[in-house]
C-alpha cells in the first residue's frame, strides 16, 4: 500500500471506507488485478510526481551544462568542470531509472483500462506520459528499450535498444493516436497532478509536446520535422499560461519538491549560483526578468547560510558566478578570477561566493512548489522558429510569437508558489516587459539572427522554470546559447560540454548483448561526448 499512500497525499484523495475487504483479491494474484478493485488513476498521479521530480538528478548535470547554474560545491563537479564527482555512477543513471519507473507505471495503469470505455481518456493520457518519459530518456541517452520496454509481464526481460530515429517515429505516432482519441465530452483522470482532469488541457499538452519533438528533428531531418509541427498547430496547442503543465508537491505529506530540497542542503544553499554567463546575458539587455529570478545573500557566512534570510534582488546588484572553479585555494580558486568581486562578510564570517546571484529564495526554495514540465512561453517560442523556417503554422508573425513568448515566461514564475503569486518583483518584470520587448524586438535581419535569438530565449524561459534537462536538449540541437565550455583538470570529455549521458551502469551486466549493439552504433561509444541520431 505504500504506493497508494503517496498518490493520496498527493492528490487529497482517500481510499473507500470498504477497501480493505478487496485485500484477498488483489493479493491473490497481481496479474489478475483490475480496474474494479484498484482504482488506476492513482498510477497516472504517480507517473507525473516522478517525471517532474528530478532534483539533483538535473542540478548536477544538466544545469550547469548548460551554464544556468553554476557551483564551487565539489558535489557539483560533475556538472560545473565535467569532473567525475560525488554519487558520479549512481546519478549517471538516475534519469533511466525514474523515468522508466515513470513510464512502467502508466503502462500498467493502461493494462488496467485497456479495452474499457469508461477509461478511455486515462488510457489516452498515459500514452502522452509514456512518450514524455520516453522522450527524455532517448534524448539524454541516445539508443534505448522502446518497442521492447516496459513489458515483463509478458517475459520480456532483456528488451533492445531501439535506434532513436525509430524511436522517434514511434513516439510521435503514438502521440498522434492517443491525441485523436482523447474525447473532451468524456470524464478525464481524477487524480491529475497537472491538469486536474481537464481533457481539453491534455490535448493541448499533447500537441505541445508533438512540437517539441518535431523540433527536436531540425537538425538531421528537417522535412520530417516540418510535418510533425504543422500536425501540431493544426492539433491546437497551448494558448496561455493557464495552459503550463506543472506538478504540484506536497512536503508536508512527504512528497516535497526534490530540486529545492536538494537546494537547501547546506553546501548547495552556500555555493550554488545562477551562472555568469546567464547574468550577463540578462543583464546585457537590461532584462525586467533579473531582479524577480536574482538575489545576492547579505554579508557572512551566516547569512548566507541561513535559508529564511531573503537577499536583494535589486538589478544593479546582481552579478553570475563563473562556471570552472572553486574554493579550494589554487589556481582555480574563484578569488583568482580577474572580476572577483570579493569575498562577503568580515572575520571569521567569511562567504567566498556570497557576493554571487542566487535563485531567489522565496520563489524557488519552496518545498511544495511546483516543477514545470512544458509551458506555454516554450510552446509560442518554438512556433516563432517555425515561423521563421517558412512552415505553416497560421498567420501570426514570429514577432508576434517571440513577443507573446517572452511575456508568459515571466508570468509563468508567478505559478511557482503563493509567495511568487503575489511577488512584487515578478509583477513590476511583467509591467516592464512591452517596453523591453519594444526595445529589444526580433532581430529578423537574418534567419541565423533570428534562431539565435529565439533559442537563446528558450534557454532563458527553461532556466528561469527550473527545467534543466530541456534547456541542454535545446542547446544541442539549435546550437543557442553558444557557449565557452570549461576547461578543467581531469575532466571526463576533453574539455567539450558533454552531448549525452552514458548508460545505467547496470545495463553492463543486466543486459550486455542489447546495451553493446546500441554502444557500437554511438560515434564515440558509451562516453559524454557521443552524438545521438538527430543531434549531428
């Protein structure tokens, strides 16, 4: 029962008074269970609390990548410097790991509602999560189980590495056909963490997701990927805020948000910063954005340390903590970098990195705050590129998208918490941002120009929404931000930021004949540094 427990401190719901009398006939044989005597909704709000629960499963690689984040911390070595650092194995395959956990239990939520009509949407919507799941395993790791995966009940135990261009053409197959039978004159799911039963938002989501996928392909199949995206657009996609998918946490049912309780580990909440190279983007525009994402601790250590002390989030203030280097005294000490401002306190109350922007405290370090899966300034951002490549996605210009992009991403932060509902800081960024956007409209001199500036714009709207992984997916396949990587001792690419994730290190002994074809199909073997199939 533990499973179920989690799902009902999610999700407010209690069990019938009457469940218990039903124990023999689950317990009789698990393959046998149904929808009459498990309620299979539960399945689905489990599903989205471990998709969007990736705490230092993303912070310690993924954020500092792509240069969001930045740390001095040694723990974060594996994503500041691509040194091998602490838990280095064991987070290697945290993602596969909770994201086919993720996906089995959907599956098994679709076993359960298969052929029954009264489910007929809960069975749509798990094809939705399985492919999301699906979707940020091939694209963290390259070639993985798919067509194979997720089916040991039917004795397939050691499942084959699809290559990921097959995987991509399932996914999105899949997701055309679940879309089409999601029916919005029909009861949704009833324990939703995102949308709460809300079909239309589903299908919306889907279709979002659909556009995301298509422009994974531009890079290696532009064609294809022109058709996955006008299927999109003609599916109907988001159309506001209200529209973000977002997974609700609940830490006072023990089921907290794992990124802000990995940030308010002591260590994580002293040395953890927003990057230099993010800061100074901001700041180069004077964007509204900085001073609502942005705050610098007070002075010392003690301040710094202490996680109900708010900083100050004026503009001026805020300076990005380079990414490479630490406090350990050597040539890569950060007081050794030409624009160290200096360390923050007196005495013996010394913070080395206290004079460096944070993530605002009240906004991002709430353990029941939301974790953003996919939003509408993500969605109006990738319809302004495919206005720019020329497909056909209606009449709205790029301009016209760019700008409405830009205007949800910083709406969107308000969705964090109550404390960022009613923020001072967000809503003066939102007053501020017309005459930014006037001042700082698309560049469409060129299409380069303007991709760039899109992109670097999706890099933006991800890092602010904590969405790391999508952030560095985005990075290898539009090129945007283009970045410096770090050049560290002993680090584990040769100095390149790394473009995937080697595989479980598990799969090496669970399933060798299946892991070792996918691995002869990498350029550089199962290293940081391979490229998958659409990121050429």
């Amino acid at each position: 029962m533990k499973k179920i427990l989690i799902y009902l401190g999610l999700t407010g719901l209690l069990l019938p008074a009457g469940c218990t009398s039903e124990f023999e006939k689950i317990n009789t044989d698990p393959n046998q269970t149904s929808a009459q005597v498990f309620n299979p909704n539960y399945l689905l709000a489990q599903s989205q609390y471990d998709y969007g629960n990736t705490g230092y499963s993303q912070l310690l690689f993924q954020s500092m990548w792509v240069q969001s984040l930045a740390s001095t911390f040694s723990y974060y070595g594996n994503g500041d410097k691509y040194v091998a650092s602490g838990s280095f194995i064991d987070y290697q395959g945290r993602l596969w790991g909770e994201n086919y956990r993720s996906a089995s239990l959907v599956t098994e939520m679709q076993n359960l509602t298969a052929g029954n009509a009264a489910y007929t949407n809960l069975y749509n919507v798990g094809t939705i999560m399985k492919v999301i799941n699906i979707a940020r395993l091939t694209d963290n790791y390259g070639d993985v189980p798919y067509s194979e995966a997720l089916q040991a009940k039917s004795a397939i135990t050691l499942p084959k590495y699809d290559t990921q261009q097959a995987i991509y053409t399932g996914m999105l197959t899949e997701l055309e056909t679940a879309l089409k039978n999601l029916d919005v004159n029909k009861a949704g799911p009833t324990a939703d963490l995102m949308f709460g039963g809300d079909v239309a938002k589903w299908k919306k989501f889907g279709y979002s997701l659909m556009l995301r996928l298509a422009m994974h392909m531009t890079k290696v199949d532009e064609a294809t990927a022109k058709t996955w995206a006008e299927k999109a657009y003609a599916g109907g996609l988001m159309t506001s805020i209200a529209d973000n998918a977002v997974v609700k946490t609940d830490n006072s049912t023990g089921n907290g948000n794992n990124t802000t309780g990995a940030l308010r580990v002591a260590d994580d909440y002293r040395e953890v910063r927003w990057s230099k190279t993010f800061i100074d983007y901001l700041k180069a525009t004077a964007d509204p954005r900085i001073s609502a994402i942005a705050e610098v601790s007070q002075a010392g250590y003690a301040n710094n340390s202490n996680q109900d002390l708010a900083g100050d989030n004026t503009a001026a203030v805020q300076i990005g903590l380079p990414n490479g280097y630490d406090l350990n005294g050597g040539p890569t000490d950060i007081s050794k970098h030409p624009q160290y401002p200096g360390a923050s306190g007196t005495g013996t109350d010394i913070a080395g990195v206290g004079k460096y922007s944070r993530p605002r405290t009240s906004i991002y370090l709430d353990r029941s705050g939301v974790n953003f899966i996919m939003t509408y300034a993500e969605t109006e951002l990738l319809l302004a590129e495919a206005k720019v490549r020329g497909w056909s996605v209606g009449s709205t210009s790029a301009a016209e998208h760019y700008a409405n992009g830009l205007t949800a991403s910083i709406a969107s932060l308000a969705q964090f918490n109550a404390a960022a509902a009613s923020d001072a800081a967000i809503k003066t960024a939102i007053a501020a941002l017309p005459a930014y956007l006037t001042a700082n409209p698309l560049n469409t001199s060129s299409t380069t120009a303007s991709l760039k500036q899109i992109n670097e714009q999706i890099w933006v709207t991800h890092s602010i929404t904590f969405n790391f992984i999508e952030a560095w997916i985005n990075w290898k396949r539009s090129s945007y931000p283009q970045l410096t990587p770090v050049t560290f001792a002993n680090n584990f690419t040769g100095g390149t930021i790394p473009r995937r994730i080697p595989y479980k290190a598990s799969e090496a002994s669970t399933n060798p004949t299946n892991m070792n074809l996918a691995v002869s199909r990498l350029s550089a073997g199962n290293t940081f540094t391979s490229r998958t199939w659409w990121d050429k």
